[in-house]
C-alpha cells in the first residue's frame, strides 16, 4: 500500500450538501479527524460544495423568485403606491449572473468553513468497499484516486429528480428542475408536470417573468399533504388571473407522453376527473420541466454484502439515531426516510456529528417547519386538521386573516391568514398554518413556540410589536378562545 492508501480517519462523511458538510464541520469541532467527500461537478465545469442545495435547489430557486418578484412587483404593484415605473424590461441573462454569483459566493464559503474547521476534502466518486473502507475514484474516467479507512462513515449522498419515462429529458426542451433554473430567455409557453413545491416555484419565476405557465398534476388533490383550508386558499390564490402567480394547475392530469417536435414540447396528458374517458388532451410548449419529486442517491454506493438495509423505495434504513443496520455507519439527508429538506438534514448531520464523539442530541421530527416560496408564501409546523382527527385528538383553532392586520394592510400585502391548533385539554400548541407574505420567516416563531410547549394562552399574554405580521400569531391565539379583538370570534 503507498502512503495515501494508507490514511485513517475518525469520520468520513460522503456528500457535502446541507446534510453533509454541516455534519463534517461538527464533528471537525468535536475534535474528530473529519474527512469529506463530494462528487459535485456545476454548470461552468467546476468541482463545486453545497450539494443539491446550494447549487441547483434551495439557492438558486430562491435567487430567481427574489428576483422574478421585484420584477412583478415594479410592473404590477408599484402602482398602487403612487409610484410608476415605465419602460420596464428583465435582462434574464443578468438575472442569472446574479444568481450564479450568490451560489458561487457561498459554495466558496463552504471550503472556507472547511478549512477553518479543519475538515479535509477530497473530490471524486465514494463507494463503501467494506464497512471502515471507502474508495475513491474519478467521477468522469471512474480511475481509483484513493482508498481512505475511517472509523465511522457518514452516507449524505442526497437525491436526483425522479425521470419519466414517457417524458426523455432533452437539453433544450424538456428539462428537469436543476436545468429550469439555468433558463436564459423567458419561454412563451412553459409546462410543468408536478404540482409540488418545486413545481410551484418554479413555475412562479417563469410566470412572473411573462410565461403562460400550465401545470400538470396526477393526483385529484391540491397539495395533500398541507393542511385542507389553506391548500384551497393557496390554490384559488394561485391560479387567480390577477394575482402574482396565475399559474394555470390541472389536476387529474396524468402525463401520457412528451415528445420534442420542431423545438417545441408536444405534449398528451389524460384528464383523470374527466367523465368522458376518452378525454386525452393536447398541449404545445416552449419548454417542459418535469418537477415530480427525488429519489435518494444509494445505488452503487455498497455493495449488498456489507449489511446496510435499504427500503423498496431505495431510501436507506435508519433509526431516530440516524445509524443504519451496520455499526458506526450513519445515514442524513435527503438520502433517508423523512422530509427531503435542507434543514432537516442539517439537524440529523448535527446529531450524528454529537452522537460520534459520544455526546447526546437528537431531532424533533415533530417539529420540522416547511415552506412553499410562491406568493404569496405558505408554511406550515406540526399537525394540520386532518391529521388531527386520524389521531383522535380534541383540538380547537384559531384563525386571524391578515386584512385584518394594520401592518398587512400597509404593506399591501392583506392575503392569507394564520391558523393555530391547539390541544383541547391541555391548550398546547400543536400545529400552525400560514398564508401569507412572509410565511417562511414568520414560520420560526411558531417553531419556537412549540419547541417550548407554549399554550394559546402563553401566546396570548406575550407582548408583540405593532404594527408588525407577527401580530397575527397573538390574535389567533386570543381567536382560540373566542377573544380576538380585530375580528369578531
Ligand atoms: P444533497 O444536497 O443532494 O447533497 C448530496 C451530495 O452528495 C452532493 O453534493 C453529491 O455530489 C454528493 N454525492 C452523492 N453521491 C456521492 C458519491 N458516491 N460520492 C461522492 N459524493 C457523492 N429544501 C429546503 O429545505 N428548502 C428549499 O427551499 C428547497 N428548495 C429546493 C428547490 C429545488 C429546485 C430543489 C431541487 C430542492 C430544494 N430543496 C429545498 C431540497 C434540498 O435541496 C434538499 O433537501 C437538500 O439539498 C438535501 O441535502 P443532502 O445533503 O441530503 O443532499
Ligand atoms: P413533490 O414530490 O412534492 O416534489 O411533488 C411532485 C408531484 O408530481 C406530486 O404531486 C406527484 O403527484 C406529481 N406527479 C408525479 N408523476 C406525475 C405524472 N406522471 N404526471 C403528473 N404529475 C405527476
């Protein structure tokens, strides 16, 4: 064996996204010899840190809709303010670069924090060869660079979007969703099928931008999994002609096939719903991106013998530690079962990074907030109604609109309300809805909220500053109990 063959580490996690690169810097701190590994190749054919997060999801996703939504607002809503804003025009080029340079900047500041931490990097595929032994090789030729033994390994590899079958991605036309975020010219008809979160934000951008944005979902429900009242509120929202949005949402509308015809999307999709069952129906884009979810990145990376169970759906098995059925093997992220969310990977990194050098932690899954960034925005922490009554739980809500909020009203932004959950006997918080401006920031304060079991009745007596949203929270507490003031109970 060489020297480089030969190196031992205390922890090599494999995969430096949100999951990853948190959990290396941690255990880095935790005095443990860290060593990170990453494949990530980006657009400019660079060797680039942050994962799916950094490069083409959370980031850049949230980069355009900051953008897409200056744009609509000067076009749209200026107006209202007395303010007018004539000849305007968007230089998606430049609103790229601007983006791509957000990325660059933190992806950077990732092998800076690297450094600073002490956590040692390396680039090139892993693959776990036995269970305290990991190869590493060339992404592209799949050369061996480098065989490392660690006494613990930390799988984060993350997800790739789900493909279809009867729709091939192609280059220029049909697109998956790290590819709809490079886009440099607004496409006059744009098609996504998916109604998820990505789905939805997505097509914000584009919409907003000047697309005709037609959004195509399998499934007869609009967002099942967010709580019923404010699903419909978002969805009537969005596909409002007037509002920022206006997406146009099919549901029951199940792709049959997508085909590039002359650089344009010929697509056939089925109305579910419709009575008629014959009903296939034609549509013709510009571009097509499909949006109908991720899929963890497990294949190749061990082989069967090794032990390490993974489920029907390839996610790999672990337990609320994190640790998968082989000893000192952990699994985070995205990669494992639970919300495919950034922080929800940054925890589960921060866990096992303490669980490692021996110290206690854990997650409150309970608590893990999410947000969708259209506009307005929705979030949402713990339980919605109808999980309520599967549970048998005797809850009470509250509810407070935002036109009803002076600081809404002023910042003319009164759509959307707040909604609180509560448990009927002990006046627990047990879940909280938004739809509203600002949701995603507001969110925290709810999470907090809960994280310290406060009741309707602790929110109710704190003190919030007027005028401000946050004030919502404060009279949907007071609502639970028939004692708002801005509203009649
Ligand atoms: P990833 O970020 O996918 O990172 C995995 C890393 O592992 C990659 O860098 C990859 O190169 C590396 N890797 C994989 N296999 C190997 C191997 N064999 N060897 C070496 N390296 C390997 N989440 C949110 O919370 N908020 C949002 O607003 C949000 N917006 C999103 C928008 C879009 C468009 C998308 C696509 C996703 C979004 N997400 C969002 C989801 C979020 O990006 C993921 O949940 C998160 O990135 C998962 O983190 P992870 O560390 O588990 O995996
Ligand atoms: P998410 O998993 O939240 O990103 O959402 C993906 C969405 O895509 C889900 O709502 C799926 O129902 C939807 N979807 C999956 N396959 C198809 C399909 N073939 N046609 C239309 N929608 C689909």
């Amino acid at each position: 064996m060489t020297k480089k063959q030969e190196k031992q580490w205390d922890v090599a996690v494999i995969g430096a996204g949100p999951a990853g690169y948190v959990a290396a810097i941690r255990c880095a701190q935790l005095g443990l010899k860290t060593v990170c590994i990453d494949e990530w190749i980006n657009h400019a054919g660079e060797f680039s840190l942050g994962g799916t997060c950094l490069n083409v999801g959370c980031i850049p996703s949230k980069a355009l809709l900051e953008s897409s939504r200056l744009y609509q607002q000067a076009k749209e809503e200026f107006a209202v303010h007395g303010i007018s804003a004539t000849s305007l025009k968007v230089d998606v080029k430049q609103m790229q670069a601007r983006k791509q340079k957000v990325v660059q900047d933190l992806t950077q500041g990732i092998q800076t924090l690297f450094k600073a931490n002490g956590v040692s990097l390396i680039s090139g595929r892993a693959k776990i060869t036995s269970i305290n032994k990991i190869e590493i090789s060339d992404r592209s030729t799949r050369k061996k660079i480098e065989e490392l033994h660690a006494r613990n390994i930390i799988i984060a590899t993350g997800s790739s979007p789900v493909r279809l079958q009867q729709a091939q991605i192609s280059d220029d036309c049909i697109l998956d969703s790290a590819a709809a975020l490079e886009i440099d010219k607004v496409p006059k008809r744009l098609g996504i099928i998916g109604a998820g979160a990505i789905g939805l934000e997505l097509g914000s951008v584009w919409s907003r931008l000047g697309s005709e944005v037609v959004i195509l979902e399998a499934m007869q429900d609009f967002l099942p999994m967010v709580d019923k009242k404010l699903a419909n509120l978002m969805k009537r929202s969005l596909v409002n002609k007037n509002s920022a949005s206006r997406l146009d949402i099919r549901l029951n509308a199940r792709l049959i096939s997508a085909e590039v015809k002359n650089k344009k999307v010929q697509v056939i999709y089925e109305d579910t719903a419709s009575s008629n069952k014959r009903g296939e129906i034609k549509e013709r884009f510009d571009k097509l991106v499909i949006a109908v979810g991720r899929k963890p990145n497990s294949d190749r990376l061990f082989g069967e013998e090794l032990g390490i169970e993974r489920d029907e759906r390839s996610f790999v098995l672990v337990n609320k530690k994190c640790q998968t059925s082989v000893p000192h093997i952990y699994a985070i992220g995205d990669v494992v079962r639970g919300p495919m969310l950034a922080h929800k990977g940054s925890e589960e990194g921060l866990m096992v990074a303490e669980h490692i050098a021996g110290n206690f932690a854990e997650v409150n899954y309970d608590l893990i907030p999410s947000v969708i960034y259209t506009h307005p925005e929705l979030a949402w922490v713990g339980k919605n109604e109808a999980e309520c009554k599967a549970a048998g739980i005797e809850y009470k809500v509250g509810s407070f609109p935002f036109i009803a909020s002076g600081r809404a009203r002023a910042m003319n932004e009164s759509e959307g309300l707040v909604k609180i959950i509560t448990d009927a006997g002990s006046d627990r918080v047990i879940g909280v809805h938004i739809f509203s401006a600002q949701a995603s920031e507001l969110i925290a304060q709810a999470v907090l909220m809960m994280e310290m079991q406060a009741t309707a009745e602790d929110i109710a007596l704190t003190v919030f500053a007027h005028p401000t949203l946050a004030e919502a929270f404060h009279e949907a507490a007071l609502a639970v109990n028939g004692r708002a003031i801005h509203i009649k109970n």
